[in-house]
C-alpha cells in the first residue's frame, strides 16, 4: 500500500489524494450501472461519495459491503478527497 501514489488526472486543482482509513457508510449502483460508496475518514475530517475505477467497480463494491457487514474499516486509495473523486484501490483493514 505504501508504493501507490495518487495519479493526476484533473487540470484544476484538487484536495490531496492519499492513502486513508475510512468507514463505508452507504453504497451501491446508480441507474447507469455505475458504483458509488459513501465514506466516512475514521478521524471524523469528511465523509463523501466516491466512485470505485471502472475496471474493478464489482469487486470494490463487495469490499465495501463486507466491510459493513463485519463493520470494520477500509483503507481507501483516493486521488483527491473532493467528492465524486475516484477510488483507486479498497482493502478491508483488521
């Protein structure tokens, strides 16, 4: 987890990405078929929606709602902490 950095992909600038520790606190698909997860920062610092990169939408999604089921936290890989950013990577934590 340490080698990933966050990518740059906007011309504006954008808050920092990174690696954080986060709560899901909601998810699932929209009408378009795309994923979307709400996530919590365990510090309380933003909880906000983000979207999962397409190639491995289901499988961040199942993370996700294992996650909440065992009601444990991720680690999460943003590019950006501004909402409707991507998630890059998902790990169920310990």
């Amino acid at each position: 987890m340490d080698n990933w950095q966050a990518p740059v992909t906007q011309e504006a600038p954008a808050a920092p990405g990174g690696w954080f520790n986060c709560s899901v606190t909601a998810g699932g698909p929209i009408e378009n078929g795309q994923i979307w997860l709400r996530l919590r920062e365990v510090g309380g610092q933003w909880e906000r929606w983000y979207s999962p990169v397409s190639l491995v939408q289901k499988e961040m999604l199942a993370t996700a709602l294992t996650a909440i089921t065992m009601g444990v936290p991720v680690a999460a890989a943003l590019s950006t902490t501004d909402e409707w950013g991507p998630i890059e990577r998902l790990y169920i934590l310990p």
